[in-house]
C-alpha cells in the first residue's frame, strides 16, 4: 500500500504531479485530512485517481462499484468523473471509514451519485447478484482485503458488463510479490491473484505500474 507511485525518485514524481496532476480542491482537501489517519498509507495516489477518472470518461462509464472507501476518495474521485445520472455503489464494512467519506462526498455535492453500503463487500455483491444486477456495471475499482480479493473478483466479473472494466488495486504490493524471500500469507494472495489474472481468458489484461500497482482486466465479450 503506498499514496505515491512505487519505484520513482522523488524528483521525478515531484515533476510527474507538477505537469499532469489536476486535482479538484476537494480530493486535495480529502487527502490532506486523511493523511492525518493512523491507516493513511491505504489512500490510493492522487496520480491513480485521476488516471481511473480518465478511464471511466474513455469507456463512457454510467454505473461503477468501489469496493473499499476507506476515507472516500476513490468513489468521489469516479463520481465527479461520471456523468449526470452515473451511480457508484460503494461498499465499506468499516462504519467509522463509512461516516468520514459521506461527510466528504455531502461537501462535494456528491452524495445523490454514491449509494453506500456499510458491510461486508462480499455480502454486498452477492446481494447485487441475487438482485438481477449482472452485467449492469461498467466499471469496478477493487481495492479492499486481500484475502478476499479473488472472491471479489469474481464477483465483478459478473457484475460488469461484457466490455467493462475492472480495477484491481496493490498487485504490484509494494515489491513484495516479486521477492521470493517474502512468503506471508497476504503476499501469498496476490501472486496467486496476478497468476490468475495472467492466465484468464475471460478477460484482456494491462497491468499499470501506477500506483502500488494497478491491474485493468477488461471483460471479453460473450461469444456468440
């Protein structure tokens, strides 16, 4: 987990930010105050924010999932980007996390585009399965447990439509997954992930090294 891109000198990320970075005040002000949090290191990077806003603009996206809010700033970063009438659903099992980012999403005037749902992602998504809601999403930014990642991303693959996207966060993990000297379990997990993902022609696969590492695994359509 890092709030930078791994791997960059600070000089060069310092350039990077200072020739492309354009940051709404509200999203400086959220990671401002979140940086304050014991658990800051879990806010995505500014950088990556606006790079998945810029996606969902490019895919045309209407209806996305963001699973894990944390302090909110991924689910308000894609809701300023979606147009009038998008929707990000938005599951956090943490009630604290919950209550600070709609306090952030009320000031930026976008709690009408944001549904929150204050459980566990899991339940949330099968609840959404059981509902009818398969193939109805267009985008989904997964960035939550790890232990669960591979449960959520199934999941998603049923949710999004055939040519959505979805977002997987921290598969670079810091470095870690290319060490074979680290073997804790969460490590463990998400090469496991990347292997899968790696071999799963159910999708199109571009792994970004923004961020702690960002795969993008795009739904294939079905065949006929």
């Amino acid at each position: 987990m890092t709030v930078q891109t791994i791997g960059l000198e600070k000089h060069l990320y310092e350039y990077l930010l200072s020739v492309s970075l354009r940051e709404a005040e509200i999203l400086t002000q959220l990671r401002q105050e979140t940086a304050l949090q014991a658990m800051a290191q879990m806010q995505i990077a500014p950088e990556q924010g606006q790079f998945m806003a810029l996606l969902v603009q490019l895919i045309r996206a209407q209806k996305t999932l963001d699973i894990g809010v944390f302090t909110g700033y991924s689910s308000l970063v894609i809701a300023l980007a979606l147009p009038a009438g998008g929707k990000v659903v938005a599951c956090e099992a943490n009630a604290e996390y919950a209550a600070i980012a709609r306090s952030w999403w009320q000031k930026a005037g976008m709690v009408d585009k944001i549904t929150l749902h204050v459980a566990p992602a899991r339940e949330t998504l099968n609840r959404l399965i059981a509902a009818g809601e398969t193939d109805t999403f267009d985008f989904a930014f997964i960035d939550a447990d790890k232990s669960n990642y591979q449960h959520y991303y199934e999941q998603c693959l049923q949710l999004i439509c055939p040519g959505g996207v979805i977002a997987i966060d921290n598969v670079l993990w810091s470095g870690r997954v290319a060490d074979p000297q680290v073997q804790d379990n969460r490590t463990k997990k998400m090469r496991s992930l990347n292997q899968k993902l790696h071999q799963d022609s159910r999708v199109d696969l571009s792994l970004v090294p923004i961020g702690d590492g960002l795969t993008l695994a795009r739904k294939r359509p079905y065949s006929a």
